[in-house]
C-alpha cells in the first residue's frame, strides 16, 4: 500500500519514523494550503525572498528571482511578509 493510500489511523502514534529514508517520498508542499505568487513588474530582484525563505523554495537564475520550487514552499508566507516591494502576495491553494 502507498504512503498516499493510507488512512490517518493507519500510520504510527506520535508519527515515529519506522524506516530509514522515508522522507524522500514526501514534499513539503504536499500540504500547503497558500501559496506565493510573485508580481515581477513590482519585484527588484533584492532576493530578500531568497534570503528568508526556510525551505530553499524561491529559485534564482543570474541573481534573479525566477519563480518558486513549490515541491518544497509550505506556503508560510515569510517571502510576502520580508518583500520590501509587496511583490509577492499569497493565495489560497487551488484559487
């Protein structure tokens, strides 16, 4: 049975780790409920989002900021909140 299949009930109390390595198969964004979107007419490419951003999800190309790595954004907000700009606004999952 995949990890994905699994009902809440299924999985160990207290979320014990019960094989080596399992944390491969999961995305931090795999529970996200916002997420970031970046208005690039407003950004100046200052990458404090980059600087900030605790799960290395802001991408960067040629010290600009390009987009985001939602495998790993949480959607926490801290790159809308530390843009000095109000480049980046977060947005409801799935809106």
């Amino acid at each position: 049975m995949a990890e994905t299949d699994k009902k809440y009930d299924e999985y160990p109390i207290g979320g014990m780790i019960t094989e080596k390595g399992s944390a491969r198969r999961y995305k931090t964004g795999d529970w996200r409920s916002r997420r970031p979107e970046v208005d690039k007419e407003k950004c100046i490419d200052c990458l404090f989002c980059w600087v900030f951003c605790p799960d290395n999800s802001v991408i960067v190309e040629d010290e600009k900021m390009k987009g985001f790595r939602y495998s790993h954004c949480k959607g926490c907000g801290i790159c809308a909140t530390e843009c000095p700009k109000k480049a980046i606004t977060m947005k409801e999952e799935g809106a």
